[in-house]
C-alpha cells in the first residue's frame, strides 16, 4: 500500500486538506499540521495518523525565520521516519520544507494551490510548482498564473 503524507499549514488549508478524507483510507496516510488549540482534535479523531509541527506565523516576524528552520528540521525527522512515497499538500509554508524534502528524495508532490487564492500565486505555491509532480489550481484562472497547473474545480 502507497504511503501518502498528507501536511498543511492550520486554518483554511487544513479545512481544506480534510476534504480529502476520502482519500485516506485509501492509503497508509499521516496528517500533519500545526499544533494549536484549534488542530488537537486530530489526535483524537485520526489517533496516530496525526503529528504536529510547531505553530507559527509571519506576523511574529522576529520568531518565524527560527521556528521555520525548526519546522523544516522536525519535517526531515517525519520523512525519514514515515517513508512516504507521496505527499500531498494544500499548503502553505509549513509544508514547503516538507515539498522540498520529498523532492531531494525524489518522492511524488501533489501541490493543490489553495482555493483563496483565484489570481495571485502564493509564496509557497511559487517555490513547489518549479518541481510539483503534480501541481492543482482550484480555479481556472489560474491556469494563466500557473500554466503547466492542472484544474479539477473546487475540493470543497
């Protein structure tokens, strides 16, 4: 059975990650987001099949360069222990080390850009569409933003 890490940042992109739950019985599947009082349920809800990367954002602008190079640290730890042979994600800047290390391993990225975004790329999305196996909009406009970018429509 394939082995698919399923990681996004919390908030939106996460809501968004779940609706893919369809999907995970499919596969030998780990969800991994950001830990707040927001994301505990999922430890609840998926047991094992949920870890947690540190939670934070570009607005604590003098922390988030320190806890991003932790985070990319804990995301090599995560790889190597769980092995996946994809990972797919919705973004956003905590899964781009995540992108980045399943690309020097020459694993599978699945890059869906997120459904807020209708003309703009996002950061993350900028640094992942250069090497995503596949790379998803949600809206066909973006295929003039992203035009090697394939359109399923929306996820939710």
């Amino acid at each position: 059975m394939k082995k698919v890490m399923f990681i996004s940042s919390m908030g939106g992109h996460l809501n968004e990650l779940l609706m893919l739950d369809k999907l995970f019985n499919k596969y030998d599947y780990k969800i991994i987001t950001e830990k707040n009082k927001s994301t505990k349920y999922l430890k609840n809800k998926y047991k094992k099949k949920a870890s947690y990367l540190i939670y934070c954002t570009k607005k604590t602008f003098i922390l988030y360069p320190f806890v991003l190079i932790l985070n990319s640290f804990i995301s090599l730890f995560y790889f190597i222990m769980y092995r996946p042979d994809f990972v797919v994600t919705t973004g956003t800047h905590t899964a781009g080390p995540m992108c980045c290390i399943a690309h020097i391993f020459k694993k599978k990225v699945i890059y869906i850009e997120t459904f807020a975004n209708v003309n703009t790329k996002t950061a993350t999305g900028k640094l992942v569409y250069k090497f995503a196996d596949l790379f998803v909009v949600q809206w066909p406009q973006m295929l003039e933003v992203y035009p090697n970018a394939k359109c399923f429509g929306s996820i939710f």
